[in-house]
C-alpha cells in the first residue's frame, strides 16, 4: 500500500482546496474536478491526507464503475491531476493511480447541439437555396 508522507494535520479536502487555489486550471475545470471528487472528499475529507492510500482511490473507483466511460475517465483525471500536487510540494502521492486505466469511450453519438453547431456552419445558402436569391 502506497500512501503520501505529508503532515498528519493537513486534510485530504484541505490539501485539495490549496491544490485548487494555486492552480492555474480555469474556474469551470476547478468546478469540474470539485463536483468529481466530492464523494471521496465527504467520504474521506476530515482524514489526514496521509489517508490517501492505493486501497482508498481503488475503492473510489470501484464505487464509479457503473457510470459512463466518459464521467469515469474525468474523475480518473482529476484524481491524477490532485494526487501530482502533492508530489510537486515534497510530498510522495506520484504512484497512487499507477495501473489505473481510462476506460475506453467509443464513438459518442451525435447530439442535436452537433446539428445545430452543423447548420450554423453551413450558411443559410446551403440549408435553403432560395435564401441565396435574396
């Protein structure tokens, strides 16, 4: 088992607010990476980040295993992301997603938002030729 070596009084979800204090990520991915991992931090939060082990992260993972490829490969990245910081501080968390995988996400069907984005593209010419005459 794998665990960080950091001070026993910093907590996972204190350690995680200053990783996304000093990041330089945009406010929606802070938002993002906030709302994936909030059900280890309310799991796990008030625990010293010496907490986060192989063995808690594996079993974050295996609570996500029924949700989408995509929503799961987001909160493996998150996850990935968070556990460099401490490393980058001193602090040894570098190996703790090693033989992790994404999961594969195939072909995404197309969205009617695709359409539209689509049709904007296109011009009004090429949707409705008699437009062009006008």
């Amino acid at each position: 088992m794998k665990t960080t070596s950091a001070s026993p009084s910093l907590t996972l979800s204190r350690a995680f607010e200053q990783f996304l204090e000093v990041s330089s990520f945009a406010r929606r991915t802070r938002e993002s990476y906030a709302k994936d991992l909030a059900s280890l931090f309310a799991e796990c939060g008030q625990l010293p980040i010496t907490a986060l082990t192989t063995d808690v992260i594996q079993a974050f993972l295996a609570r996500q295993e029924s949700l989408a490829p995509a929503t799961y490969n987001r909160r493996v990245t998150a996850l990935r992301s968070f556990t460099r910081w401490p490393r980058a501080q001193g602090w040894e968390a570098s190996a703790l997603l090693d033989g992790i995988e994404r999961k594969p996400e195939g072909k995404r069907a197309r969205r009617a938002a695709d359409r539209i984005r689509l049709a904007e593209n296109s011009g009004p010419t090429r949707l409705c030729p008699v437009l062009a005459d006008l």
